[in-house]
C-alpha cells in the first residue's frame, strides 16, 4: 500500500462538546461540516512528532539542516536545548495509544472524562504539556509563521470545493453509508505531516470527532483536498456498529471465507467516498478525477476490481447495502 489514512476510532471516550480555544484567530474557517483550524499548539505537537520518528527511524529530522538549521543554531542556548529536550522526550515516550488520543483531544479543546481520573494519564498530560510549551519558542521563531501560511493556503483552496460541493455530497454520504452526520462541525487541524498518512482521524462513542490533514501532502492538494477531508469525515459513518460495518460482518460471517489481508470496511469506505467525489465532478462538467483509492493503488487489485463493479450498483439504487456486501465477499473469496 502506498499510503493510507490512519483512523483511530476511541469507544471509551464520553460524550464532549467542543470547549472553548485557545485562540480564535487559530480558527480559518467554518461550514455546516468542519471546522478549520490552524493552531499552533497541534502544530508544535506535530513537528516533535514528526521529528521523534525521523531520530528512532534515523532519517533526516525538522531543525537539521537549511534555513531552519540556522535559525536554531542562532537562538538563545536555553530555546536550543528546550527543543532538543522536548525531541527527546517524545523520542522516548512510552505512552500508550490511549494516552495519545487524550493529548489529541485535549489540543483540540475536545472535553473527554473517561482516563482522567487515572494519575498516569494526568502524569502524561502534565508533563508532555510542559516539555511541548517549553519546545514553542523555538518553533514560533524557526518555522510557524511559513507553516501556518502553508495551512491557511491550503484552507483557503479547499473553501471554494466545499462552497460547491460540500452540501450535495454530505447529503449523499448520509444516503450511501445510512448514517446521520452528528456533532457538527467537526474540528480539522491543519498540520505539516499529520502522521505517516497525510491525515487521520479519531472518533468517539458519541461521534465526536477530531480529523488532522496534512498541508503539505502532495496526495491532499488540489482537488483530492476535497475527497481527503470528507473522507476522514465518512469515519464517524462507519464504525464497526454502523450499516456498512454491519452489512459486511455479516457477509464475511455468512460465507465462511478468508479475504485478503486488509480491512473491508475501509476498503470499501474509500471506493464509495472517491467515487462520490469524482460523479461529483463528473455532473459539474469538470475534468476527469481519479479517485485516491486508484490513484494511488491501495488495497489488493483484485478488490479495487471488484469495487469497481459491485458499489456503483449500490451506490445507484439497483442493488442493496447487504447485497453489495455479499457480492464482494463472494468476489474476493473466490479469488
């Protein structure tokens, strides 16, 4: 696979509203589906991120050459070595997953109660907390302000898609995976790197969610911008519980067969929110879009084969949900 977006769905958050942000300005823009933030906490959180697995994985990390390089090496000595301390703690953190989505919902102003009570997980939030503040100087005066004009560029390019396309398509979502959209808006920090993925997303049992995007993923830019944030909005559609999830269970359970290796629900997340987009084009008179799913080859070809063949009867009226689900088992087992 060449590169997929990683969701990470967390059932044993409670139920949240969206608190009160550090800074309004940080907010870019607002629809009826997402909110778009570029923030300089999340940001900050996700350069030592990104620069904590460059060092374990010994590549090339943020601050070590170029214009940044220098700006670091002319900064106080006390800025230099917060940021290096702040590398490596999060070089070496042990946190668990856990202890990672609680950090991501506290930077996103995301209330959450379930693990608060624990002293090791406040531990973590104190801590990292303080080692990311200290770490901010530095990464105010070497990077933040060409990063969040990055982040307000590609805002500003994705607006226009949703001015257009953002109501047609939301209904439909609602229509193709039989989910209502609740929560709205959901919060989207804007970051450079956004994990290994170019973006993510995590949801709780409430469907609250959070989705990060990055700015400078060539995968997200220009008109695939579009289909990147609705579908790591389709996450909070389709859960394990939901009708796509369900309707595939059952079709696997039914069977009796072993598919590839890969996760069908994702799978067919993907073909149905790609080809949404692109029909959505289609009727717009726009140019010809490829969606991810094909541009870029995720999953087996002999699913994307048979995607191609069984959803679009779906997703046009003539066969149904489980039906759909039951034709593609079939056509992955016999292969």
């Amino acid at each position: 696979m060449t590169r997929a977006w990683l969701v990470v769905i967390v059932t044993l958050l409670a139920p949240g509203v969206a608190a009160a942000q550090d800074s309004r300005s940080s907010l870019v823009l607002t629809t009826k589906h997402f909110a778009f933030y570029s923030d300089l906490s999340n940001n900050v959180n996700d350069a030592l991120v990104s620069a904590a697995g460059a060092r374990r994985a010994k590549r090339p990390e943020p601050f070590a050459s170029g214009p940044e390089r220098a700006c670091l090496d002319g900064l106080p000595s006390a800025e230099r070595e917060r940021w290096e301390r702040a590398v490596e703690y999060y070089t070496d953190s042990k946190a668990t997953n856990f202890q990672i989505v609680l950090l991501r919902f506290k930077l996103a102003g995301l209330s959450q109660r379930y693990g608060m009570d624990d002293k090791a997980n406040l531990q973590y939030l104190d801590e990292i907390t303080a080692v990311r503040e200290a770490a901010t100087p530095a990464y105010v005066t070497c990077r933040w302000p060409a990063q969040d004009a990055l982040n307000r560029r590609w805002i500003e390019r994705v607006k226009p898609l949703l001015d257009r396309y953002e109501t047609p398509l939301a209904e439909e979502f609602v229509r193709l995976f039989q989910t209502p959209w609740t929560a709205l808006p959901i919060r989207v920090d804007i970051v450079e790197s956004a994990g290994f993925g170019g973006a993510n997303t995590a949801g709780t049992d409430s469907d609250i969610g959070h989705i990060r995007i990055s700015s400078t993923n060539t995968g997200n830019q220009d008109r695939a911008a579009l289909e990147v944030a609705f579908h790591e909005a389709v996450h909070l559609l389709t859960g394990p519980q939901s009708p796509l999830g369900t309707a595939l269970a059952s079709a696997v359970k039914a069977s009796g067969a072993t598919l590839p290796r890969m996760d069908p629900v994702h799978a067919v997340h993907f073909f149905i929110t790609g080809e949404a987009v692109r029909r959505a084009f289609a009727r717009a008179g726009e140019p010809p879009y490829t969606p991810y799913l094909y541009a870029q080859k995720l999953f087996p070809d002999q699913f994307r084969d048979a995607a191609a063949r069984i959803w679009p009867t779906y997703m046009d009226g003539t066969r149904t949900l489980p039906e759909a689900a039951t034709d593609l088992v079939r056509a992955l087992a016999a292969q």
